[in-house]
C-alpha cells in the first residue's frame, strides 16, 4: 500500500511537469498605498489558485492508487459472486468511505470507439454502441434574420428558403454554395444497454475481461460519505506532506 506521502509526492510532480509556460504578456503591478490591499488579495488568489491545482492532481492519483487496488476485487465478487454492481464501502485502520458506481460513462469518441472494438475481436466481448443523429434549425442562419423578420420567415418555413423574402441576399448565397446548411446533423454514440447492469453478462463471468470493460468504457465512481477517525491530525498531516513536497519542486526557469 502506497504511502500517503509518496502519493501526494508523486502528484505534485506530475501536476508541475504538465504545467505550461505563459507566453509573455503586458504586465500591471500593483504598487504604492492605495495598492497594497489589493496586492495582498492577489496573492491570497493566487496562493489558493495554486493550491486548488495542487489538490486536483492529488485527488485524482490518489483516486487512481486506490481504486486500482480495490476495482479488480470489487470486480470479481459483481462477476462471480452474485453481487449487484451497486455502492461498496473500503476501509482502512483510519478512514472509510462510500464508493457508488454512477452508471455514467466516458464520451464515446473514435478512441474510446476503437477500444470497444478492440474488446470485441481480442476478448470475445460484445458491447452493443448505438448511432443517435440529431437535427436542428442552423442557428447562424436564424442569428442572420432580422427580429422585425422573424414573425415572417416563421409563416414562410413552408416555402423553400432560398425563395424567402425575409433572407438576407448573403445569406442565401451562403445557403446556394454549401458554406451554410439549412439543417445541422450531430451524432453521439450510446451504448444500448448499461454496461454496469450487464456486467457480468458481457464479461461472462471473467473478472480479467470486466476489468477490460471497465478500463474501457470508464464509469465513473464517486466517493461519498468519507469517514476519519482523526480528522484534525490527518488533514494537519496532508497539509505538512503537501507543504514538504511543493518545497521539493524545481524552481520555474
């Protein structure tokens, strides 16, 4: 088990090996009497934005520590031991805490796409994804109609538009060399049934190939109702650890 140190160490370093460099832009200081209240408010803003980054990359790996080692049993008891796929709860010496799968999943891009697929031919796992196609009104098209108009473009939808007195000449070329389409088509995918409910239907009792499922489709688990026997000296600890590490940063070039 990963110390808590170690963790919070390791985050700080990957969150300051993503950070970027700003280009360089015209600079206000702050300066003289009627400056230094402000002055003092920027740095408590900047002191907390800093912060708040710092503790988004610790939350995430500590997540990520955790779960990896709590998901493939959690996993192999839905798949083999009957259990539904519902909340848990994992415990420590010193803290507990609620675990409740959300039954929402990552966006279904190409990527995300390919693995599924990679499931299906690799594993023998078949994930139904569904096409959803949606159509709207072109809103560039509408934004381009004056209001005075509206009332009239509304009675002549039944008409052809480019036919529309209410058009704007520009617009209709626009509308004449495809540069604007009347109706906009978007897709999302969605899988056609929940991948958690049917858990151990599609992993066929296989906790590996869950494990696969869940590493593909990425659900996402909250953790809720968290619970410290001694929350004054473990967040006191957290905050010396987070401290010591920041102090072990390499200093910005």
């Amino acid at each position: 088990m990963a110390k808590m140190k170690d963790i919070i160490s390791q985050a700080v370093q990957e969150s300051a090996s993503r950070s970027k460099k700003p280009k360089k832009k015209k600079v206000y200081a702050l300066t003289g009497t009627k400056q230094r209240v402000a002055a003092s408010a920027l740095k408590v803003l900047g002191a907390l934005n800093a912060l708040n980054r710092v503790l988004g990359s610790i939350s995430g790996h500590a997540r990520k520590v955790m779960f990896s080692s709590i998901i493939p049993e959690w996993l192999t008891d839905v798949v083999k031991g009957g259990r539904e796929p519902n909340s848990f709860t994992v415990t420590t010496d010193d803290a507990k805490a609620l675990i409740v799968p959300m039954k929402k999943y990552a966006i279904i891009d190409e990527d995300r796409a390919g693995k599924i697929m990679d499931l299906k031919e690799k594993q023998d796992v078949d994930i139904d994804i569904e096409e959803v196609k949606h159509f709207e009104f072109n809103p560039k098209l509408v934004h381009d109609i004056p209001e005075e108009k509206m009332d009239s473009l509304i009675d002549e939808l039944k008409k052809v538009l480019l036919k529309s007195e209410a058009v704007p000449a520009a617009t209709k070329k626009d509308i004449r060399s495809g540069r604007m389409p009347v109706i906009e088509e978007h897709t999302e995918y969605r899988y056609g049934e929940d991948v958690l409910t049917n858990l151990p239907k599609l992993s066929k009792g296989d906790p590996k190939k869950a494990e696969a499922i869940i590493n593909a489709v990425q659900p996402v688990f909250s953790v809720r109702s968290f619970e410290m026997e001694n929350k004054e000296v473990q967040v006191e600890e957290a905050l010396d650890l987070i401290k010591e590490s920041l102090a072990a940063l390499p200093a910005e070039q």
